[in-house]
C-alpha cells in the first residue's frame, strides 16, 4: 500500500510510477541486505530522499574524472606529527594608557585585547571579571536560551589561579584570566556535555576535549558550556530556540547558536563554535559578531562530536578580527589524538597597509567579469579601495551537486549505532532522523566518487585563486560558503551594518590556505575604519 500526502491509504496501482522510479519496497530490499529494518513510516519519510539523491549521482557520473584522481584523504603517519604549535608568534595592537570604563556594562563588550591588558596591568582581577561574566550569564542566559550549563566551580578555581599567577610575575598571555564559553559538543571533564540533545542529557566524558586543553594552557577561563542545534544542526535544542540578541524575536541561527548569541549579548569575552556547512559564519552574520572558521585541520578536533570528519572546524568566535587572531593562536597546532590536525606558522603582527594586496571581490560565476560598476556601487568595496586594496572580480566554478552527500553519509555513518536505536525517538524537532537514514541508501562508490568530484574541486579554487591574497565577499561567502568548507580554505566573516529592514550586514573575508593572518589582519583595517563591530545589543527589554 501506498499512503496519499492527506495520509489515506490508496491502492499501488492507481498510482502512476515511473518504471524505474525507486519504491518502498526496494528500500525495505536494501534494508535486508544492511541487516536493517526501518518502520513504514520511517521507511516512507526518507523515500523522497532518496529519490532525489539519485540526480546527484548522475552528476556526479557525468563528470570525467581522470583514473589518478584520489579522494582527499590522506593518511598522516604519527612519525609526521607534533603536540607543539610551529612558528606561532602574537604581537597585539598595543593599548598604551587604555584605562577600565566605570561601569560593567561597558566592561563587559571590552574586546580580549581591552580586557587582556586590563587584567595584566591589574586594573582588574580575573576572579572580578569572572564574577561579571557569571552574573550575566545567569541574568541573561536564560531569557536568550543561549546557557546549557554554567561552569561556575571550575572558573572560579581557575580565576584564581589565574590571579595568583599574574601575581608571582607568570602572565601567560592575551587570553590569561579571560573568561570565554565554548559550544556544548566539547567533552569538559565533571560536567554533561549533552550535544543539544534530548537522549544525551545526561551524558559526560571523563576527559577535556584539546581546544579545552589548548585554552586552560592559555590560562582562558571556562565560565559556560553553550547552546547548539541539536546535534549541530539549527538553533533549536532540548530546551527550545537560543534568540538572536539584537531581535530576541528571532533565533540566532546554527548550530553554533549559544556562543554566538552569548558573545553578541556581553555574556562572556569570546567562544569557540565549530563549522562543518556554515555553523559558524551564520549566526556570527544573525548575531553580528565576528567569527573565524580556520583551514581544516588547523585545530585539533579531539574531544569533539563530530558531523562530518572531513568538514569539521573549530574556531573562535570575538567581538573583532583580532580577538579571533589572538585565540586562534592560543588552539592552533597539531594534536596526535587528531590524525587530521597539523602544524603551521601563524605570525600576528598587524598592519594597516592593504596597498600591497591583490584583493579579489566575488561575482557570479555567469557574470561579466569586464562589469567594474560593483566597485562604484557596493560601500565596501569604495571602502576597501579607499583603504589602499587593489580589487579586481574573480569568480569560481560552482559546486558539483552531488558532492553535497559527503556530509550526510559522514554523519549518518557517525551515529550509526544511535540511528539503529530506540533514543533517536526522543530527539524532537530535527531534520537528523530522516538525514541518517536516507544516508544509508547511498551507495559506497557514489560517496567515493563525490569525494574524488571534490579533489577537482580543491584543485580547481586554488589555482582560481593564485595571485589573489584574499577574496571578500558580502554577508556570509555566497556561493563559496558550501565550495570552501569541502575545500577547507579559511574565512572570517565581519558585521557590517544594518540593511534598510534594520537586520544585520556582514562581509566575509576568504584567503588562501593557512593563511589566517591575512585575512583577519584585513578583516581588522576594515573594522576600525567602520567601527560596526564596537556596537552591542540593548537587552533591556529581556
């Protein structure tokens, strides 16, 4: 039997079907091959999946792929690898005479430069600026649904030691006594780290994930674990939707909702988010923040859930291109528990000079690339242009659509053992379910194919790419949002605004591999010569 969209049963044969058009019961056949075994409705819900995947595939056979193209995935040998951070130098803007405001609501939108120096010139204590961060998360977290778990204890112990440490004359930099929130699918020992997830409540892991580790080095002060999409996908989570600050009307986008709209709202000086398909860069662009998703690889992903094991980042979120400069520093570097991860300079020494830049501006990748009227009508790039850059259009090729089942089968083949199991029933309004199971109808060599598809495709940006020091482009990349995070090439994405509806602007700066330096030092001369970044939400009205 067939179930009608009105959910009346209706004979099979009087439906019209195409002859090879793929049927419930061929799912049910696959099924038995897998050894699984789908409800009706379960098998029904991904039917229209699947369907619609196979036009990916023919994409993807139609493209002539030559015999020594590989899938980029390349095994690292542990003998390759190192714990250490290679070549790693910070140099901050200096804040000479920079004085504390009188109020706490001014110091709680301080940048981490501001409130670094702040702390190490002992005009303020990490215990008194954690007490702070801690006040306003239980004031706010709640009413933003952007808190899933205060870490009070534990940033309270490590304040301080913070403050006994600067004390005795042993300041371990920027981030020393700084307090920040990080995105509740990192393992933090003693406390749940529940995905966003109704079955995973109560779960907990009995060590810290490495960017935790990498952050207690730095002497950052863990204050909340935050709110994400359940199982990174959305703003929505077990307790309900995390709110967009400037509009508490609106969610706050994903997945890494809580640290955006926490960091947006003064709730604590940065977070760390991750990005496997826009979870940074998006609510960083909802909450106008500004936020850095790194070249892959670039920070260990131990100790963290994973979507998608080839797509998954982690980076910083901040109120300014240099904060995410100094905490990037802080978790960069190669991991051995993470075979992905590696070791690469990262010198932090800004400038305002853009006169030696060769900045490309994106256009469609129909467009004429002779068409110079974006550089008189578009403010940023006059902007940019005023600032001393030299623009010129570059355009890529688009992406290959059935490449876009990497992720879904990386993530369906992750939490496999959950699919198959009666807790996948408690996790309420999420598109996962569906996405896991119509994963699994995907063949092995069309995921291969897809893979290698993705090869021409790195190769393809890069060289587009030769030349150029960077790319901007406006609100979150456009078109290259989905190209770069299967390319793994960096972007940080700036506030910029508001439109003529009032909602927030962004521009996106993408570079090259590792060259992180480039693009925030960029991302930063633009800031300071709008200032957009320095604004901050009324939450008043809470």
């Amino acid at each position: 039997m067939l179930v009608a969209a009105a959910g009346t049963a209706i004979p099979a044969a009087t439906r019209q079907q195409e002859p090879d058009e793929v049927t419930e019961a061929d799912l049910k056949a696959l099924e038995k091959i897998a050894g699984l075994e789908f409800s009706d409705e379960e098998r029904e819900a991904v039917l229209r999946s699947v369907r619609q995947a196979r036009g990916g595939y023919e994409s993807l056979r139609e493209l002539s792929i030559d015999y020594t193209v590989e899938p980029p995935t390349a095994f690292l040998p542990s003998s390759g690898m190192s714990n250490g951070k290679a070549e790693v130098a910070v140099r901050p803007t200096p804040l000479n005479g920079f004085r504390r405001p009188p109020g706490d609501e001014q110091l709680a939108f301080l940048s981490v430069r501001e409130l670094g120096h702040l702390v190490k010139t002992k005009q303020i204590s990490s215990v008194e600026l954690t007490r702070t961060y801690l006040d306003r998360l239980k004031r706010y977290g709640e009413k933003l649904l952007c808190v899933v778990t205060l870490t009070e204890e534990l940033a309270m112990k490590q304040a301080e030691r913070a403050d006994r440490e600067i004390a005795s004359g042993r300041y371990r930099g920027p981030l020393h006594g700084i307090p920040y929130g990080i995105k509740d699918l990192f393992a933090v020992t003693g406390y749940p780290t529940t995905w966003g997830s109704e079955p995973h409540k109560e779960q907990q892991f009995d060590y810290d994930a490495a960017v935790v580790e990498r952050l207690e080095e730095a002497g950052a002060i863990l204050v909340a674990k935050l709110s994400m999409g359940a199982l990174a996908q959305g703003d929505v989570w077990f307790n309900g939707r995390t709110k967009n600050p400037w509009n508490p009307e609106q969610g706050s986008s994903g997945s890494s909702a809580g640290s955006s709209a926490a960091t947006a709202a003064g709730l604590v000086a940065f977070s760390i988010g991750t990005e496997t398909l826009g979870s940074i860069v998006s609510p960083s662009h909802r909450c106008r923040v500004t936020g850095l998703r790194p070249t892959y690889g670039r920070v260990s992903r131990y100790g963290a859930m994973a979507v998608s094991w080839t797509m998954d980042k982690i980076g910083p979120i901040c109120r300014e291109a240099e904060d995410c400069a100094l905490v990037f520093a802080a978790i960069a570097g190669a991991d051995r528990r993470d075979k992905s991860s590696v070791d690469r300079p990262f010198q932090w020494r800004p400038h305002d000079n853009l006169a030696k830049m060769k900045i490309g501006y994106l256009i469609a990748p129909d467009a004429d690339p002779n068409d110079r009227s974006p550089l008189q009508e578009q403010e940023h790039l006059k902007l940019l242009a005023e600032l001393g850059a030299n623009l010129y259009p570059i355009q890529f090729e688009r992406t290959y659509p059935g490449v876009s089942v990497i992720l879904g089968v990386e993530a369906a083949a992750a939490f496999d053992a959950f699919t198959r199991s009666d807790a996948i029933d408690k996790l309420k309004n999420s598109a996962w379910p569906r996405t896991y199971r119509s994963n699994r109808y995907i063949p092995a060599v069309e995921y291969l194919r897809a893979q290698r598809a993705r090869t021409l495709m790195m190769r393809s940006f890069e060289k587009r790419l030769e030349g150029f020091d960077l790319v901007v482009t406006q609100d979150r990349g456009s078109y290259t949002l989905f190209i770069t995070n299967l390319t793994g090439h960096p972007q940080v994405l700036v506030p910029n605004g508001v439109n003529e509806r009032g909602s927030g602007r962004s521009i996106s700066f993408v570079g090259p591999l590792y060259k992180e330096d480039v693009i925030l030092n960029a991302a930063r001369v633009y800031q300071n010569a709008t200032g957009h970044h320095k604004k901050h939400p009324d939450l008043s009205g809470l």
